[in-house]
C-alpha cells in the first residue's frame, strides 16, 4: 500500500499504459482526492464509477479496501470489458479530503494479441449511486449482453449446420460454415469469460493459435460452396 505520495507522478485519466508507461506488467496504484459534496450530506448513496480498468482493480477508500474486481495474481481475472461502480460506504466518509486508492493490474500491450485487453484505466467518476447503476447498466449490455447473446446464436447455428453436415453429406459446406461458427463463438467468449482457468500468456497463445483454423474453415466453406476443389489449398 502507498506510503504518502512520495514518488508519485501527476497523470491524466484515461491512462493508457502503452503510452504512459510502455512495456510496463504488473501493478500501478492510483490516488485520487476528493470532496463528497451535496449528494453525501443529503444522505444518499454514493458510488464510483469506472467505464473501464484492464485487467482488475482493487479500490481503497481511505486506508480500507472496500472493493476487488476478483483475482489479482495469475490465473487474473480479466474485467477489461466490465465496467465497474463501487459504493463508497458512508462510514468511511470524511467532509473533505478522501483519498480513493486505486491498484491496477494489467499486462502490457506486447503481451496481448489485442489492444482492447491491454493495460489502462478511465476516467473516474463520483456521485449518486443510482444514476451511477443506470450508466453501468447501459455499458454493461452493449460490452457484454450482446456477446454473449451473438456468442450463443452462433454456437447453436453452428450445432445445427453441423449435425445437418453429418446426416447429409450433400451439405457438407454447411459444415465446414457450423464449425467456424463454433470456433468464432468459443473465440468470442474470451470477452465475457473474466475466469480463465490460465495465466495471461497462455490465454493470449491460445487466441492467436484459435486463428488460423477458422480461417482455414472459412476458405473450406467458400470453396465448397463454389463447387472448387483444391487438394493444395485443403493442404
């Protein structure tokens, strides 16, 4: 936990670690100051927002950890596309002066095969916690209700294509379209699965070795489709 701020460096959120600190793996804490204002005195419920932190987070307000994102060593889990709010407990509220500390976990852009999963965190923002839930809530769906709901009508198309393939061997370009659809749907689920039961480089290994099969089914499907067939390119 930070002793005072000595040695700390002014930046300005959104910090992208690619850019602020390249080639940086591990953990960076964040320390904000601020003021509860009107909202606190009123007696309302006040929250902390976050759009995006990659690849977890643990919040601290005043000395006391009031919140963690889940695992922050290896297998980590991976809160990229989730956006975060945290309720900020009125007990351990002061008048002025709070002091919210943030520790980020993350894996540098080198270390990852896409620069959405790389290391970074947003904007903050404080205040009521209900209109606070309502941004979370919108974020959430377009992050991740859609995927899954994409991921799981591509995984049951993909079922579907592929036992019609297995009973009718006229429609076998339909099968080589199922199992792409499967593999693209198992693809996807890296980014609503936080709890990958691996450490950062394998999964990222794993997402560059899924590749290339897809795309070799993809060209199967096209040329099947097309009525072509290559023994090379099949090679």
């Amino acid at each position: 936990f930070p002793d005072g701020d000595a040695g700390a460096t002014m930046v300005t959120l959104p910090d992208h670690w690619s850019v602020s600190r390249p080639r940086h793996h591990g953990t960076v804490w964040y320390r904000v100051r601020f003021d509860p204002g009107a909202p606190a005195n009123r007696g309302d419920l006040l929250g902390l927002y976050i759009p995006r932190v990659c690849s977890n987070l643990e919040v601290f307000l005043n000395g006391r950890r009031i919140f963690s994102g889940g695992h922050m060593n290896e297998p980590l889990t991976r809160n990229c596309h989730y956006p975060q709010l945290v309720v900020l407990p009125g007990g351990l509220l002061l008048p002025q002066g709070n002091l919210l500390d943030l520790r980020v976990r993350g894996q540098a852009l080198q270390r990852v095969s896409a620069r959405q999963r790389a290391a970074g965190l947003s904007a903050l923002q404080v205040g009521d916690h209900a209109v606070l839930a309502e941004l979370r809530d919108r974020q959430r769906f377009w992050n991740i209700g859609v995927v899954q709901a994409v991921n799981l009508t591509l995984a049951v198309l993909g079922a579907v294509l592929a036992l019609l393939a297995w009973l009718n061997r006229r429609d076998a370009p339909m099968g080589y379209f199922g199992m792409m659809a499967i593999g693209w749907a198992l693809l996807s689920a890296r980014q609503w699965w936080r709890d990958i039961p691996l450490d950062g480089a394998s999964v990222e290994f794993l997402v560059c070795l899924c590749v290339p099969p897809i795309l070799g089914l993809a060209v199967q499907f096209l040329l099947s489709h097309a009525g072509v067939r290559s023994r090379v390119i099949e090679a």
